[in-house]
C-alpha cells in the first residue's frame, strides 16, 4: 500500500475533534440570556434577540467580505439604510393622491429622461469600438454627463418641490414587507456592484476610506430626499411580516419575530458554509492569501472580488430591512457608523473574521453587552450614589441616565481592546484545514 493511500485513509479515520470552546462559549452566552431574561423580562429579552438576529446577518454579511476576501469594508451602515429604506417603501400604503395627480406622470418623465442620459453616455463611452479616438470618445461622453446631471436635476427639483408641498411624499407600495426584504438586498447588490467596479482596486485602508465616504453619501441623499423618505420627518409605523404587538402582545409578536430571523440565520449559514468547504470558498481564500499565485492559476481576481463584494452587500440590505422593519421606523438620520459599521466591526472581530459560527455568536455576545451595559452602569451609578449620598452628602447628578447610556461606548472600546490584545484572531478563529 503506498505512502500516499495511507495517509488519506488515516485522514479518513480520524475522529473530528469535539468542539469544546464552541460549547463552552454558545453556553455562557445561553446563560446569560437566560440570566437577562429572567431579570428583564419576556417582552425585553425577547426585543433585545430579534434586534442581535438581524446583527449577525449583517456580521455575516461583512465575514465574507472581510474574513473570505480580506475586503475591509466600512460601509456598512450604508447598506443597512438601503434596505431599511425599499422595507418602508414596500410596505407603506400607497399615497393615492399622488399617483392620482398628475406629478406623477411628471416624476416618471423625469425617470425616463435620467434614463436616457445614462443610456447615452454609456453609448458614448463605447465609441471607440466604430474607430473613434479615446480622447473624444472621453470628451463627448463627460460633456453628455454634465448635461443630462443638470437638465434631471433641475427638472427633478421643480417636480420634488411640488410633491413635498401638496402630498408630503410618494409613499409606498402596500406590498408585504417580506417583499421590501428581498427588494432591499437586491438594492444594495446593485449598488454594491457599482462600488466594487470603482473601489475594489484600492487595497486596506484606502477601500475602508472609500466604502466610509459612500455610505455617508447614501445616508446624505436619503436624509435630503424628502420627497422620497420624508426625510428628518421619518416614516412610522412600519408593518410587520408577523402579527403585530397589537394582535397577539409584545412578547408573542417579538417571539414570532424572531423565529423568522432565526430560521433566516440557520438558511444563510448552511449556505455560506457549504460554500466556504467547496472549491468556490477555497478559491476565493487564496486569492486572500496570494493574488499573484491564483492569478498565476488562471483565476479572475477582480471578477471573484467584485463577486464576494457584492454578496455580502445583499446580506446587509436582508438584515438592515429585517431591522428597520422591526423598529417600525424609517428614520435616515438614525443610522450612525457608530451603531450601524463600528458595531458590526466589533462582531466580526470578536467571533473571528472568516467563521460563520464564530460570527454568529459574536453578533450576539456583542450585541447584549451592548445593550445591557447601560442598565448595569446605571445600576453601578445609583449604588456609589447611595453611598456617597450616606456617607459623603453626595447629591445625585440630574443627568445619570445619559452618563449610563455613554458607558456602552467605553465597554465596547474596551471589549475590542482586550480581544485585540488577547485574541486577535477572535475566540473562535477561521478554522484552516491542511492537506497533504
């Protein structure tokens, strides 16, 4: 029997190692929801899962992206507002007025116009395949540019204006919110496909740069789109894809919530993972590793970059509509890169980049120390009052509460420290398997 043939049977016949620090961590975290649970309550505990659900889609969202492709993405609240936004406008009622009037017909001459300018500087871009020289190839297809930007805009903010003023904003479709969903990830694919074909060339610390900069030009458009989103006004309440808290009660309708999300994860992550073990996930993780040495094997690097980008984009709009709809609140000045790309961040780094299973507990042990650092440090607060107020004369300061609040910032920063310091490839690192 030849050395080779042995090998691969003692490969065989070795036993998988049990996943003791799984175990071990998945049940502290049990306990502790538990330990939340019963000291918070049913209607809080069960708020606080449905909101940590849709963080580990987006966590796992970004794991492809940063963990499968080294792609440091610091965007994502950007892509969280876009499917924040198609689960309003799905699901709202539709604004009959409006479509009744005849801005409506003017808005869609508006669209067919923007479309036709588009139309006709990707035309133009293409000339040089009839002879034409580059550089007027270039020229004509900047000059067209310009021109369709200023003739759309300046006839979209006569129609806007006159849409904000007599029927607030369009609306929405009166569709199931499922449906904004699915629209939300698509959305934000699209747009992330157009981002990876201008930013996918820089590397490290300048595609963060870039990734930050779009997502504040997402929330920015949204923000002064009155017209479109109601802007600062915001849009409330949203539907649900469950019956509501008025139908059956808080905790059943949250419990309801969450059983989608939950099944939502489970489907994502036996796709990623199967995936992740198939010839696709190995090659995308050495283009990770060495872009030289796969280019040199043939593969297509900026096709299979783009690719991973853009996958990972549509998971964000999945889990940013999962959660503006479960907010019941559309509200595009809420989205802050502390809460919505910093936060992820922490996830991701703390399960460990490239670990589906480490992201998802990441997501989720992240999440509750988020939230449950502020009624702990307002707990902590009220005992040192009591004593100081015993024993010193202390007197309580008026604004304790948003003290609390900040103390969840100074717990996060210290939790990535330390898990910088201590485990800086997460607690439970992407697992790497070696063969031969």
């Amino acid at each position: 029997m030849s050395t080779q043939q042995t090998h691969r049977e003692d490969l065989v016949a070795s036993p998988s190692r049990f996943p003791l620090r799984e175990a071990v961590l998945f049940t502290i975290l049990l306990a502790a929801i538990v330990g939340i649970y019963t000291a918070m309550g049913a209607a809080y505990s069960t708020r606080m899962l449905v909101e940590a659900s849709c963080y580990a889609i987006l966590a796992l969202g970004l794991t492809i992206q940063w963990g499968y492709a080294g792609q440091f993405n610091a965007g994502v609240m950007g892509f969280v507002a876009l499917g924040g936004y198609c689960a309003m406008a799905f699901s709202m009622p539709v604004n009959g007025e409006f479509w009744a009037s005849p801005l409506s017909g003017e808005l869609g001459m508006v669209a067919l116009m923007a479309l036709g300018g588009v139309l006709l500087v990707v035309g133009a871009s293409k000339l040089h395949r009839l002879g034409v020289p580059k550089p007027l190839r270039t020229g004509l297809a900047v000059a067209l540019a310009l021109l369709f930007y200023l003739l759309v805009s300046t006839r979209l903010g006569v129609v806007t204006e006159q849409i904000e003023a007599q029927h607030d904003y369009i609306g929405g479709l009166g569709l199931p919110p499922w449906m904004g969903w699915i629209v939300g990830g698509a959305v934000a694919g699209v747009v992330g496909y157009f981002i990876g074909k201008v930013c996918l060339g820089l590397r490290s610390d300048y595609l963060a740069i870039a990734t930050l900069g779009i997502a504040e030009i997402i929330k920015a458009v949204l923000k002064n789109a009155d017209w479109l989103t109601r802007g600062t006004a915001t849009v409330s309440p949203l539907p649900w894809p469950v019956p509501g808290p008025a139908e059956v009660g808080f905790t059943l309708a949250r419990a309801l919530y969450f059983s989608i999300t939950a099944v939502m994860i489970v489907a994502i992550f036996l796709l990623l993972s199967r995936a992740y073990h198939a010839p696709w996930g190995r090659m995308i993780r050495a283009i990770r590793d060495n872009e030289v040495s796969a280019a040199a094997m043939g593969k297509d690097i900026n096709h299979r970059r783009l690719e991973i980008f853009v996958l990972g984009c549509i998971l964000m709009g999945i889990g940013g509509a999962a959660l503006g709809s479960f907010n019941s609140l559309f509200d595009p000045q809420g989205y802050l890169p502390l809460n919505h790309t910093f936060l992820v961040l922490v996830m991701v780094i703390l399960g460990g980049p490239g670990n589906n299973l480490g992201t998802i507990f990441g997501a989720f042990a992240v999440y509750i120390i988020w939230v449950m650092s502020e009624p702990l440090a307002l707990a902590v607060l009220d005992l040192a009052i009591a004593f100081g107020e015993g024993n010193f004369g202390w007197e309580a300061s008026a604004t304790l509460d948003s003290r609390a609040l900040q103390a969840r910032v100074f717990v996060i920063g210290l939790l990535i420290s330390l898990v910088l310091r201590f485990a800086p490839k997460g607690l439970l690192p992407e697992k790497v398997k070696h063969h031969g």
